[in-house]
C-alpha cells in the first residue's frame, strides 16, 4: 500500500529532506556519522534536528558508548513513526509533481 500523497514544508527544505532520507533507511544514526555524511556542522545538523524533533518527525536519545571508557554519550538520531509517515506522504507528492499527476 502506499502513502497518501501530502507535501509537507517542514520536511521539504533539502537538509531535512536529506536527513529523513537517511533515517528511513534505518533504525536510527549516530549523530556524528549523520553530521559526516551530510556535510555539515554540528550547529547546522543541530538547528534542523531541533525543528524535526519539535514537530515529532524524528526521536533524539542518548546512549553510553560501547566504544569509549570515558563519560561521552553518544546521541542516536531515528524517525519515529509519525516521521517515516510524514516523509513518505512527502515522497509519493514528489512522485506525483514528477510524474505530472
């Protein structure tokens, strides 16, 4: 079955477009991998991870690392359901601007 059809603005700017893409491949990214991939700063990541997560798009949580003996968490970006919905109603309105529908 596949998503309703919905633009949404918030996702729309090529960032969070970008971001959302990547999470709905997965469970969730580590903050530093996501920031990597992107390209971009931790203020700019940080900025457009704050706008997601304030319109319930994405969950942010922290965890101990596996990795590091010192104090440092690590902070897991991941879509949360009403996220992956969201973009996915935002995909299937691409589709349909491209397709001309």
């Amino acid at each position: 079955m596949s998503a309703e059809a919905r633009f949404d603005e918030l996702i729309h700017a090529p960032l969070r477009l970008r971001i959302c893409g990547l999470l709905r491949a997965g469970t969730g990214i580590d903050f530093g991998v996501l920031r990597d991939t992107l390209g971009v700063s931790d203020a700019t990541l940080s900025k457009h991870l704050k706008l997601l997560a304030d319109a319930g798009a994405i969950a942010i949580t922290k965890s101990s690392s596996a990795t590091r003996s010192d104090a440092r968490r690590v902070t897991w970006v991941s879509l949360t359901p009403e996220g992956t919905a969201t973009f996915d109603s935002h995909v299937a309105a691409l589709r349909a601007i491209a397709l001309g529908e």
